[in-house]
C-alpha cells in the first residue's frame, strides 16, 4: 500500500513492463525470424541477436527478476562495503502478472497511490545498436515490438496507463510511418534513443535537418519525445581503454564505465542545440528520463564556453537558454531536485520513480518525500502536472 497520501495526482514518467519471450518475435515477418532466438546456455535463457549471444539483459526472459527498488540504498548512500552485486540486488522475486499485463498493473497502481504512468518497455534499448550495420532490420523488429505493446497493453489504458512506443530513426520515412502508426493508436509519448543514428552512410545526429520532416510529424501530432537511458553504443568507446570488446553489460560494475556513464546523454542534449533542431523546430517537446540530473550542470558550463567563443555557430541563440527552457528531465530521487529547480525551473522537472526497476524506488510515493520544503503548487507539478502538461492528457 502506499507509504504517502498525497493531495495530488500522481503521473510517474519512468514506469516499467517486462516483456515476455515473444515480445519481439510474435509479429516478426517470417523471414526475419533467425534475427531473434531464445537459446539455451548452461540451463539458462539468453537472447541471441542474429546469431549472437547477448548478456545485456542477464535473464531476457524476466520470469525471475530484481525486486523493485533493491538498489535505492546502494545509490542513496554509496557501497562502502564494498558488496558485489549479487549482494546489493538481494533475494530476486518471481515476475508477477502486474509486471506483465495492464490490468494486474493498474490494480498494483492504485495499492502504490500512482494515478497515471508512462509505462516504458525494458528489453527494447537492446535492439538498435546490436543491428546498427542493418538500418532496414531495425526498423522491422522495431515495429515487431510496437505490434506487441499496441496487443499486450496498448498504448493508452483506461487513460491511465500510457505505453511508450520506440520509434528507431535510420530511415526517416520509416520512422515517419512508425509514427503515424503509433499516434493513431493511442501514443501520447515515443521513446527515441539518445545516440546516433545508424544509417547506411554511418551513423549521425538525429538534430540534422534531414529528420527534421520526422519532429515537425511530432510536432503536428503534439507527442512527446523521450530520450529515455539506453545502449547508446559507447561500450564500445569506453572497452578500449579497458583493452576489451564487449557490449555494454549495465548489471556488471565497471569503473571507467560508470565514470562515463552520462556522457551519451550529455551528447545527445548538446545535439539538439549544436546541430539545431531545437531552433528549427521551436514547439518540439523533448524530456530526457532515467538519466538523472547531474550531467545538466558540466554540460551547461561546456556549452556556455562555446557559445562565448563561437556564437555564429548557434544562430538561433544561446544554447544554454534553449536547453533550459525546452528541455523537461527526470532527476533521480538522491540527485538533489532543488539544484535542478534551480538550474532549469520546477516547470521542466519530472518525477519518476523507474518502478519496478531495482535501480528506481520500491514506493513511488517516497518520491514526494524530497519535496516537502516546497510549496505544494510546485509539488504537483513536479509529481504529475508537467508531465500532464507534456503529453496532453
């Protein structure tokens, strides 16, 4: 039940499903079925991404998962122990139905005093940078999971839970296609990866004017984009100077990884100003969510020095102010929300509490605790009202 009665409503911005073992491969085409395989190793279920064996995701199956909120001590006070991971995330929990369909998920809802959610898939970031060299292919698979979200839990439940599609970008008219699709069923808000864009020129900037038929399409839809945490490729950056290739593997401890952990992040907000679609696209709606806050102040300071030495590479303005004032984030709950506020105004912080995720809360409501100082206008907004505000609901 919840911990916090609260004189809001509350509409969390980072909720989580876990996806069953067909979620990418129930309306896969035929002829693309080898792309995705559950196999067998050792006794235990791995994911196989054409052909190749995945850790990314430990147990892609989530029949036994982390609890929810098993890590909010290790992030709120440190390891001083020096615990291994295992000993952080404690005794898993078989996967219960809430974690799997809407309606189990609405009822565990009301027991956690959430009234609305946008309800984000997890074994998605997985897709596009392990088909980077086969724009087509991640198109399709992409669409594949779509049609699983859209039957399974649709993308607005009972107006309360709102699924998040992922719309991949490499081929602009097919991510323009995605669009449509999604918007006409009920999406209120898309997920897009903050990284590159594979292409079959190379990666680049989805903030380049030839996407920019793509935001005016969002725009014309009045959807949000998210830029939710993901696999951004820069494991494969950051295992050079560790003299490994591997992929990125968020549940291993790796300190130069975690050293650089929000640099993908950083770059991709920096790319909304440096390559202009913020500018070009002035009522374009974009939050950045389970990437906390703490990377927004070195980044602000960087870009605040460019700008001083080269401001004709920015024609439509300081860059600092346009992130500031068109960019919503999530901040996490230890990141210290009144520097953030500070920083950006309480009108573009959104609560979230990653739930069921070991790394979120076990009680959303707890959330509300680390706003008690401020008036309570300013708590709602932040616990719902600017994420209302966002998606139009």
């Amino acid at each position: 039940m919840a911990s916090t009665t609260l004189s809001y409503p509350l509409f969390d911005a980072d909720n989580h499903l876990y996806e069953t073992e067909e979620s990418l491969t129930k309306f896969l085409p035929k002829r693309y079925r080898e792309a995705i395989q559950y196999v067998q190793v050792n006794g235990r279920t791995k994911i196989a991404i054409r052909g190749v064996i995945s850790d990314y995701i430990p147990n892609p199956t989530f029949e036994v998962v982390a609890r929810p909120g098993a890590m909010e001590e290790y992030f709120k006070h440190g390891n001083p122990e020096g615990k291994s991971r295992r000993e952080i995330f404690g005794e898993p929990m078989r996967a219960i139905p809430a974690f799997r369909e809407p309606g189990p998920r609405l009822a565990l809802m009301n027991e956690l005093g959430v009234d609305r959610s946008l309800m984000f898939p997890t074994l998605a970031s997985l897709i596009e940078e392990r088909m980077r060299d086969d724009p087509l292919l991640i198109h399709i698979v992409v669409h594949a999971l779509n049609e699983w979200l859209d039957d399974v839990w649709g993308f607005n439940y009972q107006n309360r839970i709102y699924t998040v599609p992922v719309i991949s970008l490499p081929i602009v008219e097919k991510a323009i296609e995605e669009l449509d699709w999604v918007v006409e069923r009920g999406a209120r808000a898309i997920l897009v990866r903050p990284a590159p864009v594979p292409g079959y020129r190379g990666p680049r900037s989805y903030a380049l004017p030839e996407f920019d038929p793509f935001w005016r399409r969002c725009v014309e839809y009045d959807v949000l984009v998210a830029m939710h945490s993901s696999d951004s490729g820069y494991a494969r950056y950051t295992a050079e100077w560790d003299g490994g290739d591997q992929e990125m593997l968020p549940f291993q401890t790796n300190a130069f990884a975690m050293l650089n952990e929000w640099r993908p992040v950083q770059d991709a907000v920096a790319s909304w100003v440096i390559h202009g679609a913020l500018y070009r696209n002035p009522l374009l709606k974009v939050a950045v969510i389970e990437a906390g806050s703490k990377w927004m102040f070195p980044l602000l300071d960087g870009l605040a020095d460019v700008y001083k030495k080269t401001p004709e590479s920015f024609p439509g303005g300081d860059p600092v102010e346009e992130i500031k004032n068109r960019v919503h984030v999530s901040p996490f709950y230890e990141d210290g929300i009144d520097d953030l506020i500070g920083l950006i105004g309480v009108d573009r912080v959104l609560y979230g509490s990653d739930y069921p995720h070991p790394e979120g809360l076990a009680q959303p409501t707890h959330y509300a605790d680390a706003l008690q100082h401020l008036p309570v206008a300013d708590q709602a907004k932040i616990m719902g009202g600017n994420l209302a505000r966002l998606v139009s609901v």
